[in-house]
C-alpha cells in the first residue's frame, strides 16, 4: 500500500478494509455537514497547543491556514470527500497532510476522534436548536396574527370530538401558542445543558499534555469543560435531549395538521384552505386535498423514530465509546431536517387558512353546547347545587332533543315547563357568544381575556 492513501491506522494493519466494511462504515456522507464545527474545533485546537507552548506558533500557524483552505474547498464544493477514510474528521486530516505536509501530524495532539466528534456535533446541535427556536418565534407570530383576526369567532369545541363548550376560534390558537412557548424552553434549555465542551479529553482518560481546556471552551463558546473524561465520550444525552424535544414538537403540530385536516373536510366545513395548500386527485376531478398537512402528520412519525433508534442504540452500552453511536449523526440530522420542514409547512398551512364563521357559529349552536352554563345560571341565580342544577340542565336537554330544538329555539315558557321559577333573563344564557364571554376566569375564553393574553404574548415575542 502506498503511504499516501492509506487509512491513519494502516501502519499496524497487515491487509485493506474490505470493500464491504469501507461502504458500511464509512459515515462521510452524512456526517460532512459537521466540517464547519471540526474546522472551527481545530482551530482553537490548534490556538490552545501554540499557547501552551506544545506545539511551535509557526507549526500552529502552518495548521491553522492549512485548516482554512480546506474550509474554503469544501465552501466551493471543491473537496473530494473519501469513503476510505471515514468520516469528516479523517478526510480534513488527510487534507491536511497533501496541503501542509508532516506539521499536519501536529493537530491531532491531545485529542481523539472520540471526542473531537461530540464536541463537533454540540456545536452543531446547538445551531440547530438555535434555528429551530427562530421558526417557532414566527409560527408563534403568524398564529397570533390568526387569533387577533378570529378574537369574535366563535366555534364549538370539542371534547371526544363531541361538540362540548363554545368558545373563540382565537382561544383554540392560543392553545398551540402555550405548546410553542413550551417546545421553545425545551430547545432553549437543552442549549443549557449542552454547554459543557468535552475537546481535551482524549479517548476517555484525559491526556498527559499541559493543555488548557478552560481555554479551548470559552473559545468554542461553551460555558465550562466537562467533569469526566470517560462520561464525556459516552455521553449522548444532549442527542436525546435535542431528539425528544424535536418529538414533541412534531407531535404539537401534527395535532394542529389532524385539527385541520377534520375541520376542512365536507362535514366539518369549519375552515377554508387557500389552493396553494392543497393538492387534486388524478381521478375525481372535484377533490382539492389537504396533503400538506397530511404529511405533517405523518412525518412526525420519523422523528418519534430517531428518538426510539438513539434510545435503543445507548440502553445496551457499556461506556465509553462504541462504533453504534456513530449512527447518532443520521438520526439527528433526519429528525431536524424533517421537523424544519414541517414547521415551515406549518407556517404556511396557518397564513393560508380563512375561519368559516357562520358554519362555526352555526355549528356552536349544536350539541346543546350551553347546557352547562344553564346549570351554572340555575347555581348563580336561583341557589342551587351545581348538582341538582346539572340534573334540570339535563332534563332540558332530552326536552329539546324530543322536540327537535336546539337550546337557544326554545321558548321563555318551554324553558318554565321544565323549572317554573325562572327569570326572563335566563333566555340569554343559550346564546354562545354570551356563553364566551362569560368565561373571564384567568385563562378562559372570554374576548377581554383574549385581548389581554395576545397583547402579553406579543410582548414577550420581543
Ligand atoms: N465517526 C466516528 C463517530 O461518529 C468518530 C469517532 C470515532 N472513534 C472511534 N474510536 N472509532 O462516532
């Protein structure tokens, strides 16, 4: 074999890797999305050596110009990335050594791939977590615009999706508002846990050079190095972290695509769908389909996926580092390139939708959506026990239903066949948006509630 292209092991081993082995081991093509953090990594790397006087600044110098160009070729597409060697790490190596020749054999001083790679992929994580938290700032935007424009829209809402209490169409979107404000923390506070740079221990023992690892962290941007060596390259929490945090957030807006997709179908009929978010059938000329939200749903399936993947690979493994967790690259980067898609698809599905108003006042109307707030008037008024009250609100039902009235046909006298005592002002308790407006509990529908929790979520948002 010719020194030149051999692996960085070659010296001990007597054959090649076989073909086979290359292919399936070789993790290049997916974990070269990290070169920009293993450059940057080396870099500091190499700065930290030249400090602590182990390597000379000329020699350190020589390195770090050798490590810019590669950054550059790779920019311009003009790095031939090697199944042979690996991975990311080995292929800018390799580079390294063609450009500036035996100074490259400086670099890897102090450090090992094992950790070399995590401290890669937490920066890269946390870009990621960073970019994702800037989406969710504008999903969180856009549905706070919806809500303002919806504050008097008033709809059923469902419980078992049995037609329960009316409420504001605006309340129902500020719901999934609170979900994103929750996913935010999440992602948010996994940037906090990840702060901890682990470049410097080596292969799990920690290394005999003076180095300073102080100095290499706060130049990467980390808060403080990590405490053991042998947890820091067998650590993958901050993978699971980022994979569980990117599960819930894909389950958040699937329920909001499943919401959609009920709601514009011909029974429901609650809201309308631009034509730029639906698709037609190749046979039934007269389908407009509401696919993208379709596959926000189904994509979160992928994400749950990954989670369940890492989850399996780390329950069985002794520590330190393992071969298996290479495969941590592939789910992470599947789980974020899906959920960033369907965030901004989601983006889209809520600036393109216009509320039905008649059909969701219509159909708030239905289902005798206000018999609690009758058993509530017959407690406030007429001091009853919330249960005996339910058990009149009940008796009024099956009174409507026989008569194939909804609660708010009935008439003042109907209304005395089943309680004589009544005021005539109970008449008003069977109009829904009376209904709405009554819920001015901290937290509930009523339209002042509303205006208030929008005007605190977009203060917040700045
Ligand atoms: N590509 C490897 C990974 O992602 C880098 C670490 C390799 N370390 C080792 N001892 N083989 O896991």
């Amino acid at each position: 074999m010719k020194n030149k292209s051999k692996t960085v092991w070659g010296t001990r081993f007597n054959k090649p890797m076989s073909k086979i082995f290359e292919e399936v081991g070789s993790s290049i093509d997916i974990d070269k999305r990290l070169f920009e953090e293993d450059i940057f990594a080396s870099i500091v790397h190499t700065q930290m050596l030249a400090k602590q006087k182990i390597i000379s600044r000329t020699r350190g110098t020589k390195i770090i110009n050798g490590l810019k160009r590669i950054r550059k070729e790779i920019k311009k597409n003009k790095f031939h990335f090697n199944k042979k060697y690996e991975d990311i790490h080995l292929n800018i190596e390799k580079r390294l050594f063609a450009l500036i020749g035996e100074d490259a054999g400086y670099l890897h001083i102090a450090r090992s791939r094992n950790d070399q790679v995590i401290t890669d992929f937490k920066l890269w994580i946390k870009k990621a977590s960073n970019e994702i938290l800037k989406n969710l700032d504008i999903l969180i935007k856009n549905f706070l615009k919806k809500s303002e424009n919806n504050i008097q829209t008033i709809m059923p809402g469902f419980t078992h999706l049995k037609n329960a209490q009316p409420i504001s169409f605006a309340h129902y979107l500020l719901a999934y508002v609170e979900m994103f404000k929750r996913d935010k923390k999440r992602f948010s506070s996994n940037i906090s846990y990840i702060d901890e740079c682990p470049l410097g221990v080596g292969a799990l023992a920690g290394t005999s050079y003076k180095i300073d690892r102080n100095f290499t962290s706060k130049k990467l941007g980390f808060k403080k190095p990590t405490n053991n060596s042998i947890d820091s390259v067998s650590d993958r929490d901050f993978v699971l972290d980022f994979l569980s945090s990117a599960s819930i957030c894909a389950m958040h807006i699937s329920r909001f695509a499943e919401e959609l997709i009920i709601w514009n179908s011909d029974i429901f009929k609650l809201i309308k769908l631009d034509d730029k978010m639906l698709t037609g059938s190749s046979i039934m000329p007269q389908k407009k389909n509401p696919d993208p939200a379709e596959l926000i749903r189904g994509r979160a399936g992928k994400n749950f996926g990954s989670l369940q993947a890492m989850l399996t690979t780390m329950k069985g493994l002794p520590l330190s580092y393992y071969k298996d967790m290479q495969e941590d690259k592939s789910l992470v980067f599947s789980s974020y390139d899906t959920l960033l898609e369907s965030l901004i698809i989601t983006n889209e599905l809520i600036k393109n939708i216009r509320s039905n108003k008649e059909r969701m006042l219509s159909l708030s109307n239905e289902g005798y959506t206000t018999a609690t707030d009758f058993a509530d008037y017959l407690v406030q008024n007429n001091g009853l026990s919330f249960r005996s009250a339910y058990k009149i609100s009940a008796k009024l039902v099956n009174y409507a239903e026989k008569n194939k009235k909804k609660l708010n046909e009935l008439s003042f006298n109907e209304l005395k066949k089943i309680k004589n005592d009544l005021n005539k002002d109970v008449i008003k308790v069977f109009n829904v948006r009376n209904s709405v407006n009554l819920k001015t509990s901290y937290g509930g529908t009523s339209t002042k509630n509303i205006k208030k929790m929008i005007s605190k979520l977009r203060k917040e948002l700045k």
